[in-house]
C-alpha cells in the first residue's frame, strides 16, 4: 500500500472551498498540476482526469462519496478491484476562528490523501512517480484560488 496526502488551512468559508473544488470544468484554470478533467460530478458517475505529470494519459475514476460541503471520494484502478486501485479523498473541515480577525466559519482545513491497495499495488506503485510534490502543488493552489476573492 502506498499513500500521498497534503493539508493546509485555508481562509475562506466550506462553502467557498467546495464551490472550487467542485466546479471541475475550472481546475485547469487554478490548478497548476491538471491540464484537463471531464465528466460529470455526481454520485456513481465517471471523471477522466489529464495531468501535467503524465502527459498523454488519462485517469478515469468514479465518484464514490459525495457529502457536500465536506467529502469527495473518488476511486479508479483495474477492474477486479482487489488486484490494484487508488482511492482520493477530498475534505473540507471548519476551523474555528481562532486568529485575530477571523470568525468561525471563516477558515477550514483542506486535506486530500490517496491510498494505492490491492494484490499488485506493490508492483503498479513501483511505477508511479512520486506525487507529493503535486499533492502539495494541488492544495496551495486550491488556497490560492479559494482566498482570492
């Protein structure tokens, strides 16, 4: 099993935060690290994703979990899912508004974490680039965008 993650607090409200995250036809626009992402954003429907990672591949995946405005779970990987797959979750917390000058609810923590798994993922991930760099890109971009405005 392998597993990237990436955290940061964000100024802005859950609302906000979800908005971006949620309008996939903008990522392009905000997100340094995707070149494309099509489909539908809906529960048990398909997203291909392009990265700038690896261009020419496309990484299509479902959503799996939809709880507006705090969890997207999307999940891709060969079919049989016991032999390998990838499993990215999105979150979005309230923080309380613990610095001067922010309310509650004007500040959330944003995580996303993948975790690789399956009977070939020790194989499969020996393959894989390192993603934390874009983990870490992906989320101080989303901040960028989200505190913006």
């Amino acid at each position: 099993m392998r597993r990237y993650a990436a955290r940061t607090t964000i100024r802005a409200t859950p609302e906000r935060v979800w908005s971006i995250l949620t309008d996939l036809e903008r990522w392009p626009t905000w997100n340094t690290t995707i070149t494309s992402v099509e489909g539908k954003l809906a529960l048990g429907e398909k997203v291909t994703v392009r990265v700038k990672l690896a261009p020419g591949q496309a990484f299509p995946v479902k959503v799996t979990a939809l709880d507006p405005p705090q969890t997207m779970v999307w999940r891709g990987g060969m079919p049989l899912g016991c032999l390998f797959k990838g499993e990215r979750t999105y979150r979005i917390a309230p923080k309380a508004g613990d610095e001067a000058g922010d309310e509650a609810g004007d500040r959330v923590e944003f995580s996303m974490e993948e975790v690789f798994d399956g009977l070939l993922s020790g194989l499969i991930t020996r393959a894989i680039p390192d993603l934390q760099p874009t983990f870490d890109e992906f989320a101080a971009c989303l901040k960028a965008e989200a505190e913006s405005k």
